[in-house]
C-alpha cells in the first residue's frame, strides 16, 4: 500500500461524500456534485478554453509522509481543496466551501478507516480563503492518514 493508493481511494471518497452537493458552474447552471482531481488541476491547453471550466472542483493533493520507525506506519498528510463559482451577489459562496470542509471532517472523524487500509489521525483543520476572489471561493482540509508500510527485511547471510 503507498501514499497513491491513499490518493486514490480518498479521491474516490470524497466525490462520494459530496455526490449531493448543489452549486452553479461558471455558465450558471446548476450542479450536482463536483469534480474531483488528484494532486492538481489538468493543464489547459491554449484555445481550449478558461481554467474556470473546473468548477466546482476538489483536489486532493499528497503533501508530505513521514515515519518514525520500524514499527510506525507512515503519516501522509493531505490536502483535500476546493474551489467553487458562485456570482450571487452576497458574496457567500464560503458557505458551499463550509459545507463541503464539514462533510469530508464529519465522515472521518465518525469513521476514521478509509477502504480498511488507511486511518485518519484525529487532527484535522480546515481553512477558508481570506482575500476576496469574487465570484470563486475556495478552502480546504488538512488530514493526515496511517499509512501501513511494508516491514523491514533482515539480509540472509547463509
């Protein structure tokens, strides 16, 4: 099991957890569910069109692992952002961001264990962008995971 094989199966999960989720698309159509990508958006390809075509997306992304010793997992930690069009003019279009951050906490501080193999650590936080980016939003989720690892084998000598 690798960090990948979290990735996957995290990104499969959270476009699970968010299937429901209602917001509009840069044309003004109404979604249901979102996009989600690994590690980063796909490259637009010039004449092909805008990057807001995305919308709204999540992206989960591997941010960095660490073990402590042989008999320690691995601690990856992950970033799990989304980004979201909404031109009301209330400009609260955090609100689907919020929305989107307690699911995906909820879900796994309920059920740590994701596909039996990997375990979510208890610490999570979530963060909201503070810049005004009218009429896109974004945030995210910062989780970390166990991560089993493979055992350390003796030589032979023999």
């Amino acid at each position: 099991m690798t960090a990948l094989d979290l990735q996957d199966e995290l990104a499969k999960e959270v476009g699970s957890i968010l299937k429901d989720i209602v917001t509009l698309n840069v044309a003004g159509e109404r979604v249901s569910g979102i996009q989600v990508y690994r590690q980063n958006l796909p490259i637009i390809i010039s004449g092909e069109g805008e990057d807001s075509k995305f919308f709204p997306y999540a992206i989960v992304q591997l941010v960095k692992g660490k073990t402590e010793d042989d008999d320690s997992p691995w601690s990856v930690t992950v970033d799990i952002l989304f980004g979201v069009y909404d031109s009301d003019e209330s400009n609260q279009g955090h609100q689907h961001i919020m929305v989107m951050c307690q699911r995906v906490i909820d879900r796994f501080a309920a059920e740590p264990l994701l596909s039996r193999r990997f375990r979510a650590e208890p610490d999570m936080e979530w963060a909201i962008q503070d810049e005004d980016s009218y009429p896109y939003f974004f945030g995210g989720v910062r989780m970390k995971f166990n991560v089993p690892k493979i055992e350390r084998r003796e030589p032979f000598y023999g």
